[in-house]
C-alpha cells in the first residue's frame, strides 16, 4: 500500500512544481498596459519597468518594515500622457485610476494620489521587496500605497492601469 502512495504523492509534488514553474515563467513575461483616458495608451514589462526612475517605500507588516522598490505611478502615468502637477486641474481633477490584477480584483485611485506634485503619497508599482523579486504570490508587479493604514489597495499581480474621467 505505501509504495503506490509514494509514487502517487511524488507526483503530486512534481505536478505542483512544474505549475508553480509555469506560473512563474508566464508572470515574467507579463506587461502592464496603460490604457483609458490617456493621450498614449502603453505597455511595459518589468524588465523595462527596472530602467525608469526608482523610489524606495516602507511599509509596516506583523511589526516588521517592509521595504518596497518600483516606479511611481504618477511616472507610468506621465510616460502615457496624463495631466499631471500643474496640468492637473479643473475637469482633469474628477478623474481616477482603475488598478486591475490578473485575479479580476480592482482598486481605485484618484489622479491627486499618485500624482507626485499634488501629494507626497509615494504610491508604486513595485517588483523588489527587501531588494529581492517579489514573492511569485504577489508579482511580478504589484501597486504599494504606504499611507494606506490597510493594505487593501496594495494590489498584487497588478495587470492594468486605467484612467477614468468623469463626464460633467
């Protein structure tokens, strides 16, 4: 009886290994796309993500510091022609940012909070925690608000940006 539980077993362990090696893979080569109210609607993979202007943010867990690094999305948003700082006014001023993960989960952000000249909230789009890839549970990309006193908007196997303005 145990030699045909052992096989069994060992390959449940090889099947759920190669999913996680599956997954993993797939995250790697997923992009982020911009999309929406935008003048530029782009994609970027987080390989191209590395290459723009980083910020570092900490974030308290379980009485531990966290320590995230990405890309502002204020900046994501800039490279895909969203008013931002003194352009952000008027009309401009009532829209948000629909955030979207690979799960279906969405969170919002109004375009004053990630805007950089408009708050000094540092929400990012990270892809290192403690200066290493994050968890494959979380990433490759996930949003970090570190203002937020819940983690609920801190969005993992982030997917899309989309910009929404509200009509008058």
């Amino acid at each position: 009886m145990r030699r045909t539980m052992i096989p069994a077993f060992a390959r449940v362990i090889a099947i759920a290994l190669f999913a996680s090696t599956l997954c993993a893979a797939q995250a790697a080569g997923q992009a982020l796309t911009i999309s929406g109210d935008v003048t530029a609607p782009l994609s970027f993979t987080p390989e191209q993500l590395k290459t723009f202007p980083r910020t570092k943010v900490e974030v308290k867990d379980d009485g531990r510091t966290l320590v995230y690094e990405g890309v502002l999305v204020g900046e994501l948003l800039k490279r895909a022609g969203v008013a931002l700082g003194s352009e952000l006014r008027g009309n401009a001023i009532a829209s948000y940012v629909v955030a979207s993960a690979s799960d279906g989960y969405q969170v919002v952000f109004s375009l004053a909070e990630v805007d950089p000249g408009f708050t000094s909230n540092d929400i990012i789009v990270a892809d290192t925690i403690d200066g290493k890839p994050l968890f494959a549970y979380q990433g490759p990309l996930r949003i970090v608000a570190p203002k937020d006193s819940r983690a609920a908007r801190s969005i993992r196997m982030l997917q899309r940006l989309d910009v929404v303005r509200l009509k008058k």
